[in-house]
C-alpha cells in the first residue's frame, strides 16, 4: 500500500517489490491493481475533512485489506512526506480494529534494502499467527462516530488552549471575563516533549509534535490529580483546523486517535475552520443571542489585536534596551496585568487606553534610546506557529535583537485577514466584506490607541495587495492557498525595496518554519531562486535573508548565520539610506 509513485517506483521503493517476491517468495500486490474493489468505498463518512487525494485512495484500499480475510498490510512511505506521516496513525488505527499486523516501510531509494529484508521476514511470521476479525463492518472503522455535542454543556468546562504566543493567554483572560473556565497549556515543557515522543512515531512537522506534547502532558497530569473522567466530562480542547493543504487540518484527527488510546474519547474539540473564516463555532451556552456571540467574538479580535500590537511595541524598544533581562521581567509583569485586566472589564477600548499609556511610558524609560529609531528593520515571517511560539524557536528572536537588529513580526491578525480574504475570494458575500471592513476598523482603532510607534512597524500592505501584486508579477498564484503566498509575496516587495515606514527601508527578512514543513518548503524554494534571478542581473545586490526550520535536529549553524547575517543587515542598511 502507499503512493503509485512510491509502490510502482524501483527506485522509490528500494527494490522492496522484487524483494518481497523473489527474495521472501510473498504474495505481493501492488495496491493499485485492486483499485476496482475499493474505488467505491465511502470516504465522507468514514473520516471528516479527507482532503488529500493519494491517501483517500489509501484509506480507500486500508478498509478494504482490513476486511479481506486473506490481505494483509506494507506500507511504504518517504521519509518526511507530509501528508503520509500524519495520516499513518489513522491507517494504523484501522488495522488495530481489524486485528492484522500492519508493516511501515520507510524506503527512500536507499541502494541496500536488507533492513526491509529482516523486517519482511519478521512481519510474515507475524502473519502467519495471526488471527484478524472476520465480522467487521463498515461501520466499526468510522474513526469517530456523530457524538451529541448539544449535550456537552461546553461552558460548564475547562478549555484548554494550545500556546499561539501570548494571544492564548489573553483569549483565556476574555473567556474567564465572561464565566468560562479556560487554562492555557503549559508548553515546551520536559514533560511535554516526552509524551510527544512517546506517541508521535513519524516525521511530522513540528508544530504537531507541539501540540500533541502539550496537550497529552497536561491531560496525564489532570488525569494523576483528578482522573480521567473528570478530563471526559469537564474539559474541552480549542484546536483550529482547516481543509488543507497543509496538515495543520489533521491536528484534530492525530490528537482524537491519541485521546482514544488513553481512554479520554468523550472530550470534544472545538475546531473553527478556515474554510469558513473561523467565523462557525460551537459557542458555549453563555452565549445564547446573536448578540451575545458577535460581542464575545469582537472582545476576542481586540485581545489578539492587544498582543499583536503590544508584542511590536516591545519589539520596537527590545532591542535598545541596556538590560534585557530587567526588560524582559518588566514586559512580564506587564503580560500580567493585562491578562487581569481583561478578565476584570473585557475589551473595553478605555481601560486599554490607559494600559498601553503607561506601557509605552516604562518601555520609554527602559530604552531611551529607542526614539531615534536607527538600528536595521529585520522581517520575522514564515509559519504561523513557529514565528510565535518562541519557547519551540529557543527564543531565536530574542537572540536577533541582542544583536541589535530591530524586529517587525508577522501578525495573527495579519493571517485572520488573510483568511478572510481568501473566503471572500472564493465565496463572495455579505459576511466577509463585513468582517473584513471590521477587522480594518479595528486596525485603524488600535493604531490609534498605540500612537506614533505603532507607525514605524508598519511597513506591510494588507494580504490582500500582497497576493494580487505577486500574481501580476507572475511569480506564483494566490489559489495556491496557505502561507506560503504570503511569504513569498513578502519577499518580493523586500527585493523591490517596497517595505519601508518613511524613515527607512527593511533590511534582511528572517524566515522560520518547521522542519518538513511543506508550505515554507515550497516558500524557501522560491524565495531562493527568485534571488538567485535577481542576482545574476545584479551581481552588487545585497539581500541579507535566513531560512531557519526548527525540529527535532538542531541548527548548527545558527549562530554563525545570524552574526553573519547581522553584517549584511547593517551593510544594506548603509546602501538603502
């Protein structure tokens, strides 16, 4: 079983066909050619939101093995391959049901495939004593079955938070301020990186290992204190989703099979999709009113508002700070009272007020030097969760402004109005013109409240200009969704010298995502060869740029890039003044 491309490939599969026959004398059967028998099994109703077409027919195919009394699974993969590293652990809970052994080769061309010999002689004998189920239906493989979530009385739980940065902490802080229980997960923790160990067995990006870790840890330490079902009848997760390309819409799936091992199915996962601008969501009894529900979604925009705008404030004097631990400690302590405050009085526009005054006043005093704005502008961009997640970064960014490069950090607002703008563009109507329209309301309300600083951060067009700028330089396409567009739209402008704030130009862009990640894979590949284009028509051309994936393997070489790319960040500074 597995990709035409790898199972049909000698090369792709390491010879594994001729070895599984010749050598181990197997009856084997490439899963294409029993397309026929399962071409028609239902994949809608046995998994939501199936989106990638190659592992629909593998699902396809799985069911169809899982019932046969004489097939039996091999799996073959490529290390890394993003959809089938995350869709394994729903294959493999299929033959889990079904009692059949299920063998996972990972092949990649390798020249020697004697550990596939080994293996395969293992996994027959296995076969050979092995007694699968013969009476399942198609019914006991729905991976899960309708629940009765009208039921779950989701206000009367705890919701737990996967870290998005400190924009988890005040979206709990609104929830507290309206009576629901919230809790953000403690994150990157040593607890947390041994459960995602101990259940993420595939190369899957990182932000899933994540959260996955996250989320198991702190469940197995409610479960020690409190039991697990307690966890079943008094807790809920709030995890997102989307229905691809990228596997952050499978994060949901990968956690449900996890929550079902440990014996905690009854705990429901609050996801808003993508697909409908987050603007669909199961909202706690609370909220029973269209007013009700619209006034809690606009308290929860100014909380990510209020940490997208106060994290570039501290960005904008970090970097001038004579002591960046005292700061540091400050900017906490001052985390700290926001949080308080929003609990205590909302999104209330004129207690912010106040806030941000006396933030912008400590900052002030922290780093007087600050006001002369001349340190170089640097783009910290790239996948959502690594560019604010930065406990899973090793706080890179922080490391950057020490060396006094001055950071400008893409936005989550900057993605919701993404998100927005793309449903409008599939799906003209009413709503996203209006949500669109509120978002830049608010934009221009915030702005305000900020004042003159929030002006030098902003150097960025609206989603929307970047996208269509980057199809009218035909350079990629804005149907290819993701957040790849949007860095590589970015870039462009960077090249062009369009990113500037009136008193100077960016000087280097900084691009983070996670190791395998598929979306900033594609990004970084662009962005290099459209510079390397640039290049050779323009050998003198300075462009100061770093592509950092975090993973499990460490960048070695970080440090020496970034001190390197400190050098050309100032150089292009001096050639762009």
């Amino acid at each position: 079983m597995g990709r035409d491309y790898v199972v049909l490939d000698p090369q792709a599969s390491s010879q594994s066909g001729s070895m599984f026959t010749n050598q181990r004398g197997m009856n084997y059967i490439p899963q294409t050619f029993l397309e026929e028998y399962y071409k028609d099994i239902p994949i809608d109703e046995l998994s939501f939101n199936e989106y990638w077409y190659q592992n629909a027919h593998i699902l396809q195919a799985s069911i169809f093995v899982a019932q046969h009394p004489k097939l039996f699974p091999i799996r073959q993969m490529n290390f890394a391959c993003g959809p089938d590293s995350v869709k394994f652990y729903h294959e493999d809970e299929i033959f889990k049901r079904a009692d059949k052994p299920f063998l996972h080769l990972v092949t990649d061309a390798q020249t020697n495939n004697a550990p596939f010999v080994t293996r395969a002689e293992a996994h027959d004998r296995v076969v050979k004593k092995s007694k699968p189920k013969t009476d399942l239906e198609f019914k006991d493989f729905v991976l899960f079955p309708d629940g009765h979530k009208d039921k779950l009385k989701l206000g009367q739980r705890q919701w737990l938070i996967p870290y998005m940065g400190e924009a988890s902490n005040l979206g709990k802080a609104i929830l507290k301020h309206y009576g629901i229980e919230a809790k953000v997960l403690p994150t990157a923790t040593v607890q947390a990186k041994e459960a995602a160990d101990r259940f993420i067995t595939t190369e899957v990006c990182f932000p899933l290992r994540g959260v996955v870790g996250d989320a198991m840890a702190t469940l197995e330490e409610i479960a020690r204190d409190k039991g697990k079902d307690w966890i079943n009848d008094n807790t809920v997760i709030f995890l997102p989703t989307t229905s691809g390309p990228c596997r952050f819409g499978k994060y949901g799936e990968v956690l449900k099979i996890f929550l079902h091992k440990e014996g905690l199915d009854n705990i429901p996962i609050i996801s808003p999709s993508v697909d409908t601008g987050y603007l669909q969501i199961e909202a706690p009894e609370q909220f029973k009113t269209l007013y009700q529900k619209a006034d809690a979604l606009i308290n929860v925009f100014r909380a990510i508002k209020m940490a997208d705008m106060t994290d570039d404030l501290i960005r904008r004097f970090r970097p001038y700070a004579d002591d960046f631990s005292d700061f540091d400690e400050t900017t906490q302590k001052l985390w700290e009272n926001l949080q308080q405050l929003l609990m205590e009085k909302g999104g209330s526009i004129k207690y912010l007020k106040r806030w941000v005054k006396n933030a912008i006043d400590t900052f002030t005093k922290l780093s007087p030097s600050a006001k002369e704005h001349s340190l170089p502008l640097v783009l910290y961009i790239g996948e959502i969760y690594s560019r604010q997640h930065d406990p899973y970064t090793d706080y890179v960014m922080e490391r950057i402004e020490e060396e006094r490069l001055e950071i400008i950090r893409g936005t989550i607002a900057e993605w919701l109005e993404y998100v927005i703008y793309i449903n409008e563009r599939r799906n003209p109507n009413f709503l996203f013109r209006f949500v669109d329209n509120y978002m830049g309301f608010t934009d221009w309300r915030f702005k305000k409240i900020f004042g003159a600083y929030s002006k030098d951060h902003a150097v960025l067009p609206k989603p929307q200009k970047i996208i269509d700028d980057m199809q009218n330089s035909r350079k990629y396409h804005g149907d290819i969704v993701g957040e790849s567009p949007l860095v590589i739209g970015i870039f462009l402008k960077f090249l062009n010298g369009e990113l500037a704030n009136g008193r100077q130009k960016v000087s280097g862009i900084f691009h983070v995502g996670p190791f395998t990640c598929m979306q900033e894979g594609v990004a970084m590949a662009k962005m290099d060869a459209i510079a390397k284009e640039v290049s050779k028509r323009d050998p003198s051309l300075v462009v100061p740029m770093i592509h950092a994936f975090f993973g499990d393997s460490a960048n070695t070489n970080l440090e020496a890039e970034i001190a390197a790319f400190r050098e050309q960040c100032y150089l292009k500074q001096k050639l762009t003044k």
